[in-house]
C-alpha cells in the first residue's frame, strides 16, 4: 500500500505548530532570538536536492534538530552570505 505524497499547503499549520515549538525549546536553552521560520529554513534547507521527503521524515527533522546543527547551519549560512 502507498501513500499518496502529502501536500505542504495542507499541513502548514501543523509544520509551522512543530516549528515553533521547536524554537521554544531552543529559547529556553538560552537561544533568544530563534523564531519558528528559522527552524523551517534549517529543516528545509536540506531538501533542496532531495525534493519533498516524506511525512515522518520531515517531523523527525524538525523534532530531533539539534542546537549544534542549527548554529552550524547559520554559520554555513553566513559564509555563504544567504542571511
């Protein structure tokens, strides 16, 4: 049985929901200025290649990012000037 692909139109409240939550946590790990888009860009940003992962994929990124690989990512992100 396969599952049809889902459609990030129809998830995006419960996607930016995990979003925000996931900087919540990292806010009460002393990273203040870490909003929910921020998270998404870090998650997604490896996708770019891949396409659209699947459904459990995407919430096991958003829910097992680390504080280490997101300040990677925006310190990659700044030597590549993208923020």
């Amino acid at each position: 049985m396969e599952s049809e692909p889902w459609k990030y139109e129809e998830l995006s409240d419960v996607i930016e929901a995990m979003c925000t939550s996931k900087a919540e946590e990292f806010r009460l790990l002393g990273y203040e200025y870490v909003t929910g888009k921020d998270i998404w860009e870090c998650v997604s940003s490896k996708y770019a290649k891949e396409g659209q992962p699947p459904l459990y994929k995407l919430v096991n990124d958003i829910y097992s990012l680390k504080a280490t690989t997101y300040m990677n990512y925006l310190m990659l992100a700044a030597y590549r000037g993208i923020t």
